[in-house]
C-alpha cells in the first residue's frame, strides 16, 4: 500500500521487520513489483531470526562474491 505524501514523495507500508527503514521514498526509487507465474509462490524474503537479542538474516547460500 502507498500513498502519495507530496508531488514526488510516496509514503510505503513496510513489514514489521523493516520498521527502522524511514517508509518515505521518491518516484525514481520505486517501480511496480512483478507477479510470478508460479502458483502459490511468495516473493517475500524469510522473517529474521533473533541472535543475541538482535534481528538478523539467516543467509542461506553465497550465489557470487569478488
């Protein structure tokens, strides 16, 4: 969901987990989310998991580094 909060700013509903994110973002920073054409499939990352008190992402493989 968003609503446009000034003449390029649009204000975004984040997930929970993304709360410290400032949800306020200009038009050149967004673009429409693609649907999948796979049934029952979610593009939403995993929810973080808490490791010593802090939210973390549990990293599941290294696709490509330099």
């Amino acid at each position: 969901m968003t609503e446009r909060v000034g003449s390029q700013l649009y204000l975004v509903k984040l997930s929970e987990y993304l709360r410290a994110i400032y949800p306020v973002f200009h038009i050149s920073q967004l673009e429409p989310a693609l649907s999948s054409n796979i049934l029952n499939c979610s593009n939403l990352p995993p929810p973080p998991i808490k490791l010593d008190g802090n939210l973390e992402f549990e990293v599941a493989q290294i696709l490509d580094s330099k």
